[in-house]
C-alpha cells in the first residue's frame, strides 16, 4: 500500500466524497492535518486514512457525534472544530501545549469509565457462561471457569485501581 494518498484516492478507498473529506479536516484539524503539495493539492498519509477509519467506525458503526468522536480519538477542543475554521491553527498550539496534561487525563477518564463498562458487560457474560458450563458438569469446564473468573476479577481491580490514580490525580490539581 503507498504512503502518500490524493483526495480521489482516499475518497476511493473510504467511499466518502471529497467534501465529506474536508469537512472531517476542519473537524479534526490536529488528527487530520494533511498536506499540501507545491500545487496545494492535499496529501493523505497512511496514518489519516487510519484516523478517517476510526472516525467512520466512530460515527457510522457505533453512531456517536462527532463532538464524541472528537473526544474518544483525543482531537483538542478548539475554536476551529467549534467554528469549523481550520486557519486558527497557529494561535492555538500554545493552547494545546498548555492543555495537553488535562486532555490526557481526560481521555484516561473516558478509556478508564469505557473499560469500567466493558467489565460489567462481561461479568453478565460470564455468568450466562458459567450457568451454561455448570449445568454439563465438565472437570474441565470448571477449571476454564476459574481461569476467566480470575482473569475477569484481576482486569476489573486493574481498572478500579486506575481510576482510584486518576481521581486521586485530579485531587492534587
């Protein structure tokens, strides 16, 4: 696969309109900040057809907002993805550098609070599995059910554990 991507190609590979393209640049300015060549045309990376991908599975698939999808995928909140004005970039890295640490601890936030609920999803899981596998009485069943439970209790204390560090974190702040 090449490393350097046109409009066309991109809107190829993706399947949205070019105008679809630069509207999610003017979205995402610092995730997508594409290019140009000498004859201004835009010049697409293997990174943003990554990012365009996680912005589609973000949108289409999981059917969250764009204001959300900004905040999962770590695109700092500024006037040019309010207004939809690119050109404010320059004044605004200052910004970003200041208000990287609190992005940071943001998205740990938000990561931490979406494990936190991939847990509790799978405990329901588990025990669905675990009444299917005790009803066949299987030696085996039952020490594959001791490895989950073990592996399931150790992930749900790491995240706990986490977010004791994070809100301890924004204590001190």
């Amino acid at each position: 696969m090449a490393d350097q991507f046109s409009i066309a190609e991109i809107s190829r590979l993706t399947g949205l309109a070019s105008h679809t393209l630069r509207y999610y640049e003017q979205q995402f300015p610092v995730l997508l900040d594409v290019e140009r060549s000498r004859g201004g045309h835009r010049i697409y990376r293997r990174r943003h057809l990554e990012t365009i991908s996680a912005i589609l599975r973000l949108l289409k698939e999981e059917k969250t907002s764009i204001r959300r999808a900004r905040e999962i995928l770590g695109e700092p909140e500024n006037e040019a993805a309010r207004t939809g004005n690119s050109d404010a970039s320059t004044e605004n890295v200052d910004a970003r550098t200041e208000t990287a640490p609190l992005e940071v601890s943001r998205m740990l936030t938000m990561v931490l609070d979406r494990l936190d609920s991939l847990c509790r999803n799978n405990e329901k899981r588990d025990q669905m599995l675990y009444e299917l596998l005790r009803s066949r009485k299987s030696e085996s069943d039952n020490e594959l059910l001791d490895q989950i439970s073990r592996c399931r209790r150790e992930t749900h204390e790491t995240v706990k554990l986490c977010q004791a560090v994070m809100q301890q974190r924004f204590k001190s702040n």
